[in-house]
C-alpha cells in the first residue's frame, strides 16, 4: 500500500478512536439535556473527577482495575444525582443561562475539591490495557484507542436500545418534548430527571477513565469536555444520533489538522467549524427547531 | 427617613440622583476615593487598582449580558484585544497614552461588531457558546501573529508617561485608573437615561416585541457587543500599563468567567451591581488569604491549600448567589435601603 | 404630515390591505385578504378563533412577510419594510398577550415607545448633555401631561410594569403605543380577559383617542359588544377570508357572520347572543 496512505489511514483510525470518546461525552450531555433542559458545562469536570476516582481505587487502594472503573462509574452518578437533587431542581424554571452558569460554579468547586484531595500535578493512571500494538490490515492503531472504541460505541449501542426500548427510555422521550404532558401522563418526570443525571453523569465519569487510560488525568483534562460541548452544538443539544455522528467526524477533523496543519490548529478549527455551525444552523443538524412566537 | 421628594421640573426628576441622601453619600464616596491613596500601603493600593480595572471590564460586560441579555464568555478576549493594542501602539508609535487607551478601545470594539454577528442568529447559550469560541480563535491569533503579538513571548510595555514624567509607581497609575474608570461607569449610567439604554433593556425583555415598537434589533445588538468590547479593551489598555506585559496566557477563559460571575454576585442589570461585583469578586481571594495565613499554625502546608481552596470558593459563589440571591449584591443594599427609608417607623 | 419634534399636528393615516396571503407551508392562513381601514375611524377586525386576525396584524406591523399581496399606508407600498421602519411612519401595535417589558418601570415602558423618532447618538447618551438632555427632558414632558394624564396611569408610573393589574398593564400598552406618534393605531384585542368595568374604561379611551387625537384605529376583538358600539366599520374574517363587510349593524344582519359564528345561517340568534352578552 501507498505509505501516504496508509498514514492518512492511521491518522483517521486514530481520529475515529477520539471520535468514539467524544461521542460518549457528549452523549452525556445529551441525556442531561434532553430530560432537565440543562446544557451542563460540569460534565467536563465530572469527566476528569471520573479519571481521579479511577486512580484513587486502582492505585491509592490497590483495587483491581476491573473493580476500580465500576466504582469510578458509579462515584460519577452519585455526584450526579446529589447535583440534580441539591442545585439543578431548585433552578428548575429559571433563565437557562442562570442554570448553565450554576453548571460553571459546579465544575470550579470540582476541580478544586479534586486539587485539595489529589494535588494540582498530573497523574498516570495504572496501566490496564495491554500496549501491544494492534494493526488493522497493515494500518497500526494504538491498543488503548482502539480498546477505547470499542467500549464506547458498546456504551452508545447499549444507550441507543434503551431510549427506544426501554420504558425509562420511552419515559425520558415524552419529559424531552412536553414536561408537563409527561408529567399528566403518570410519568415521574422528577424522577426521570434525577436519572437522567445521574447516568448522564456516570457516562462523563467512565468516559473520563477512558481519557485518563490513554493521556493520563490532570485537573486541567475536563478541557476536552469543551470539545464535547461543541460536538453537540454541531449535532444538535437533543439528538443521540447528532453526538454519534458529529463526534466521529469532530473526532476526524481534529486528528486530521492536528497532524496535516499542525497540533495547534486543531483547536482553532474546531471553534472555527462550531461558529460556522452555529451561524448556518443554531439548532444543530439533527436538533429540534423551536419556532419563535411573539 | 424620607417623607417624599418634591421636584419642580422634570429636568430634576431626569436627573441621575434624585434625593438628597443620595448626593451626600455619593460626595463622600468621592471623597474617600480622594483620600485613599494618601492613607493605604502599597498592596492595598495595587489591589484598588485592580478593582478599578475589574469594575470598568465588568461595567461592560453588564451593558452587554446584564442589560442587552446577550451572554458572552469571551470578554476577556477583548480585555487582551485592548492591552495588545496599547502594547503595540506603545512599542512602535509611541504615541500618547490616552490615544493608545481610545485606541485599545476603539480596536476591540470594532472586533466586538464582528464577534456579535452571530447574535443575530442566535441567543442564549448558543450566543455564549459562539463567544467561547471566538476568545479561542482569538487566542489563537495572539500565539501566531507574532509579528504583532510577540508570539508565545507577548510583549514588554514601557511605563505609561505623562508629561515626560514616567508612572512606574502604583500611586501614580492610580491618578490615571481609577478616573478613566469613574469616567466610564459614570458614561454606563448616562446611557441608561437615555432611548439607547432603553433599547437595550427592551431587546433583553421581549426582542421581538421591541422591533415591533421601532428599534432595530441588528444595530442596537451590535451597539451594545461595540460598547461592552469598548469597555473591555480600555479596561485591557489599563491593565497593560498597570501590569507592563502581556501574553497570550494573560486573559484566559476564567477571567471571562470571573467577570460573568461579578456581575452575577453583584446584580445584572444595575450598574451598581456591576461595581459591587467587580470589588467583591476581586477581594473576596484576598479575605481567603488572610483566612489561611490565620491557620497556618494550626494546619501543615496550608499555604498549598489557598489555590484549590479559591477555587472551590470562586464556583460556590456563583452557585449560591444564583441559587439564594439571583439579584445580587445589589438587591441586598436596596433592601437595607428600604428598611432605612422608613425607619424607625417600620421595622 | 406628521411633524416630528413637536408635532400635535398628526394626520390619521389610512391603511389598506390589499388581496394579502399568506401560507406556512402549504396551510394558507391567510388568502386575498382586503380591506381598508379609513383615516380617522375605528375599523374593527372579527372573526371566531383561528380565522387569521392576529396573522393579518403580524402582516401589517411587518413580523410576517405575506407570500403575495401589499400592505399600504396612506398609498404607500409599506410592505417589504422592517417593523422598525413602519413605526417611524406611524404604525404603532398593541399586543395580543401583553408584551411590556418586565425589567423597566411604567414611565420607561412608555418613554420606549417614542425610540424612532429621538435622535440622540450614542456619545450624547454617554455625556448626557446637549440633545440626549434635552430630548429626555421634552419626552418626559410629553408622555407627562398628553399621555399619562390623559390614560389616567400617574398614580403607578413609576411602578415596574410586573406588578401591574391585567387591566392596567393593557393601558399602559396603549400609552406606549401612543407615545409612537401613532397615525394608524393597531390594537389586537384590547379588552380580552378584562372585567366589564375596565373594558367599559377601555372603550372609553379607545374613542377619546380617535376624537381628541385624530389617530385611525383598527382593533382586533372578540368582546362583539364593544365592536358593535364603537367602530365605524366592520370586516369579518373566517377560514383566512374576508366573509363580510360594512356598517356594524349591516355586519351582524349578515347570514355568512351568523354562520361563522353560531353554524347556523340565523342573525337573529346572533343578535339574540350579543343582547345576552351585554346584559351580562
């Protein structure tokens, strides 16, 4: 094979692995937003506070690393379910801005919770993916990224069955498109919420063990929660489908620049590609447009 | 207590100050700020300054989020916008120092335009979104226009001069900041008494109502996006002659942050609230120090902890002002007002 | 013409709507709508739910393009301009579900009404002298002694609009439309949700209006009362059409009207329900 090209496939393959794991973080942002509303900024520090309970339990503890990423799973949705219950309900019905600035103070007390706990130094987390190279034909991919994808597009596999399927899925639809028809319906729409949280949350955590895997966890790492973010302004605040797809492509187009243009152009095309999209289409290409009355 | 306040022309009941307690506080306010450079140490003064240059970034940003009701996170992009202008103006004209802080003004205001297109799309979250991103691209600018920017490095600034006398101290800066920024909170509150101001506060209330009853919302929108970037880049120039360096690292996404946050503790929509905000955001760090210094003997290295414990502290205010105090500080001092109004009659 | 400093001296304009549809989609709101609203009169628009007033409304103040048709003021095509540009020539609108803004008092919601026809620019705003001074000043008179004198509104004016009564926020959306310098007032309905005492107020100014300010007006209502004693002239609208129009009294001896309203082609049951409702 070419050698050009078979770089260019490398490089994507690679792209695809960060796709996969923006895909999933913003996926988290989805659930949340579909069910309360809320574009939670906090998600990014609930990612990287994913990473830091991993190597608390994997190596403070000394917990097998297969007991460490449950329990890091399950510590994102209890921050989750406590943030819905204790700031998100009471700012139910306020100005969204007001809510998504609550979201920002939340993501700073986390990051300096998580420095008074752990320290402001980065960390590795202990290794738990084998670093044997890995290779597609003849294209080489990194073990852990490739581990990565496949975990991730299992999790949106398993996301994607249980909003058509399941009742809580079917549940969690009708909240997203009249609260209080659900509401009248029977539906538990607080409780709809408070689930909503907390997977939304315990996603971003197990999202974040995967970041920490592959480059390690800092509390400056929630910043690629930002690039979560714009994946879902691309895609759409309520649309699975527009994460999936817009994380995947997002993930490409970084790899892509990072490696064509240089490393410092991918952020700048990035936030290049999201005021584009914002300006050409404000709800995103798979969201819901809502018709402006007067 | 007031029993009421009878006015004879409707210029006095125009005016910015309408009781007499009002005039006399506001006279001793300025008197005190007189005073103060007399009566400080020099941290204390360094601190002043820097409240003063948050308090006119913050007015600003209020004009713009707190009045117009488009958010932005990007404010401190422009704040950078400023200071890289006097910089370079600085380095290469040399021209005076009130031309290059009109300049910085003028420069970010005109970027402001462009950075508030998007405004007229979209609102809300997706507006402050968009905003992110631009102070992003904008950063961008700043690491790899180095022929402007000086790159990674930033630039070094000559001490602001006037009348061939250099300004290297803080009591000197002082005589120039805190009047530019009196001089442009007072310009804010001037605003707001006229029809521009109002067309502000309608776009924020009800905007397609208010094309209905004759303001334009494309150019009041981006009115507003000039004015408030106008702000935060003379606010920027001060900073770059209060500080004398500026990099791309300088403004970073947490101090847009920080000013949303000021205006949120201090009160949207008040142009007092952009002050208290500003002052209160920028000292409440220093009380937490004082705080620390007072443990130290009892806990190990608890000089480590300031850093972290700032930050938890920065996010709960803006939680708990937001949850239990959405109007701010300024909703705080109109209360105590009220009950002073009447008092001793009410209690 | 209207003299824009100082001008007592405004001339009614009138308004003609001429052959207006208007779809979404392929639903047609609105199809060859026509009818003019004379200078100087009351011109009422009715019609049941959902017969298209308040999209013909949204047509004239300039919120919706209509797919063909012209909107004219005083012979004037007005129809490919931004509702900014209508106000300046006279076009003021009240809102069907008040639309005040919350966050300003009385007075400034009133004060705003006038935004088109102030001059002040941004660096006069800032220094507050010179013209910014004296426009506030001239302004404040105005709205003072022509307009909240005259909606008897000075006891709440500087109250914020939020703690308002229905009936007097609805008054102070006719004050702010009139410090528009009005030619051509459009109120969509006016006295909807109000009790029979403050609609009684209502008609009241609403008539003061066209007698002492020479202001055209065409309302939008559904209080068929109210419509029947104080308008000039009457246009009835159903399914997106004009289905009659005239005189008040040629309106409801209408077979059509009957039969938009009651389903029934009977006047004498409409005008059996009208006599109940005034009694009411």
């Amino acid at each position: 094979m070419n050698p050009d090209f078979l770089f260019f496939i490398e490089v994507s393959l690679a792209g695809l692995g960060s796709g996969a794991l923006l895909a999933l973080t913003a996926l988290a942002y989805v659930l949340i937003y579909k069910a309360t509303r809320v574009v939670n900024l906090a998600v990014s520090e609930v990612l990287m506070l994913g990473g830091y309970l991993f190597f608390a339990f994997a190596a403070g503890w000394n917990f097998s690393p297969w007991l460490a990423l449950p329990l890091a799973i399950i510590g994102g949705g209890i921050v989750g379910g406590i943030v819905e219950r204790g700031l998100i309900r009471p700012m139910l019905g306020e100005n969204p801005i007001s809510v998504f600035m609550v979201t920002v103070g939340l993501g700073s007390i986390l990051v300096g919770l998580t420095e008074l706990m752990w320290g402001a130094d980065p960390r590795t987390l202990p290794a738990f993916i084998s670093t044997k190279p890995l290779f597609l034909g003849e294209a080489y991919v990194s073990r852990k990224i490739a581990v990565t994808f496949v975990v991730a597009a299992v999790a949106m596999g398993i996301f994607l069955a249980l909003f058509r399927f399941w009742r809580g899925g079917v549940a969690l639809r009708a909240t997203a498109t009249d609260q209080a028809a659900a509401y009248s319906c029977g539906i538990n729409v607080p409780g709809v919420f408070s689930v909503a949280w907390i997977v939304g949350c315990a996603t971003a955590a197990g999202a974040g063990v995967l970041l920490g895997a592959i480059g390690g966890i800092s509390t400056t790492m929630g910043v690629f929660g930002l690039s979560a973010l714009v994946v879902v302004i691309i895609g759409g605040l309520d649309s699975i489908l527009g994460a999936l797809i817009g994380g995947l492509a997002l993930g490409l187009i970084q790899s892509w620049a990072g490696t064509y243009l240089g490393g410092e152009y991918s952020s700048v095309v990035t936030f290049g590609l999201l005021i584009v999209a914002i300006v050409i289409r404000p709800f995103g290409l798979f969201g819901t447009h809502e018709i402006e009355r007067l | 207590m007031i029993i009421g306040t009878a006015k004879e022309t409707y210029r006095a009941d125009e005016s910015l100050l309408t009781t007499q307690p009002q005039r006399v506080w506001l006279a001793i306010f300025a008197a005190s700020l007189v005073a103060l450079p007399f009566v400080v140490n020099d941290y204390w003064l360094y601190l002043t300054c820097l409240v003063a240059i948050n308090v006119a970034a913050a007015t600003g940003l209020n004009i713009l989020t707190g009045f117009t009701g488009l958010v932005s996170l990007g404010h401190a992009a422009f704040m950078a916008v400023g200071a890289y202008t006097v910089a370079w103006l600085e380095t290469n004209l040399g021209t005076p120092f009130w031309v290059n802080l009109i300049a910085a003004g003028l420069v970010a205001a005109a970027l402001g335009i462009l950075v508030g297109l998007p405004s007229l799309k979209v609102k809300g979250l997706y507006l402050a979104i968009a905003t992110i991103a631009a102070s992003f691209i904008l950063h961008f600018c700043f690491v790899h226009f180095d022929g402007i920017t000086g790159g990674a490095t930033g630039i070094n600034i000559p001490p602001l001069t006037i009348f061939g006398a250099e300004l290297t101290t803080y009591f000197s800066l002082y005589w120039v900041i805190m009047p530019v920024t009196v001089l442009m909170v007072l310009g804010a509150a001037n605003l707001f008494r006229t029809r521009i101001g109002r067309a502000f506060i309608a776009i924020r209330d009800r905007d397609i109502s208010a094309e209905v009853l004759g303001i334009p919302l494309l150019r009041y929108k981006l009115m507003s996006f000039s004015i408030a970037s106008f702000y935060a880049g003379m606010a920027g120039g001060l900073w770059a002659y209060f500080f004398r360096v500026v990099t791309p690292e300088s403004f970073p996404l947490l101090t847009s942050i920080f000013l949303l946050a000021a205006i949120i503790v201090g009160g949207m929509g008040t142009i007092l609230g952009g002050i208290l905000g500003a002052v209160f955001m920028t000292l409440a760090p220093e009380l937490l120090r004082y705080g620390v210094e007072w443990i130290s003997p009892l806990v190990p290295n608890a000089g480590a902890l300031l850093s972290p414990v700032r930050t938890v502290v920065f996010g709960a205010l803006i939680v708990g002002f937001l949850i239990f105090e959405p109007q701010g500080l300024a909703e705080i001092i109109q209360r105590i007002r009220r009950f002073f109004r009447l008092w001793p009659f009410r209690t | 013409m209207a003299n824009d400093m100082n001008g007592a001296d405004l001339t009614p304009a009138e308004l003609t709507v001429e052959d207006v549809t208007l779809s979404f989609g392929g639903i047609k709101a609105l199809q060859s709508v026509s009818f003019t609203a004379k200078a100087g009169q009351i011109t009422a628009l009715i019609g049941p739910n959902g017969a298209g007033k308040t999209s013909v409304f949204n047509c004239i103040s300039g919120f919706y393009r209509p797919s063909s048709g012209r909107v004219l003021l005083d012979g004037q095509d007005v129809t490919g301009l931004r509702p900014p540009k209508r106000a300046v020539l006279g076009m003021a609108r009240s809102f069907q579900n008040i639309a005040l803004f919350r966050g300003m008092t009385v007075l400034d919601n009133i004060k705003l009404g006038r935004h088109g026809h102030m001059k002040t620019n941004l660096l006069q705003a800032f220094v507050y002298a010179g013209r910014a001074a004296r426009e506030e000043e001239e302004l404040r008179r105005e709205v003072e002694e022509r307009i909240i004198d005259f909606l008897e509104i000075d006891h709440i004016r500087n109250m914020p609009v939020s703690v308002l009564s229905y009936g007097l926020q609805k008054r102070v959306e006719l004050a702010r439309a009139l410090a528009m310098r009005p030619r051509i007032l459009l109120l969509d309905e006016p006295v909807a949700g109000m009790n029979r005492e403050e609609t009684e107020d209502m008609a009241r100014f609403i008539l003061d209006v066209k007698e002492e300010w020479g202001i055209s007006i065409l309302m939008v209502e559904h209080d068929m009362g109210l419509v029947m004693d104080i308008s000039d002239h009457v246009s009835v609208l159903n399914f997106g059409k004009v289905i009659a129009q005239g005189l008040p009294a040629e309106v409801q001896a209408d077979p059509h009207v009957a039969e938009a309203y009651l389903g029934s082609g009977d006047p004498a049951a409409l005008m059996k329900r009208l006599a109940a409702e005034r009694a009411a």
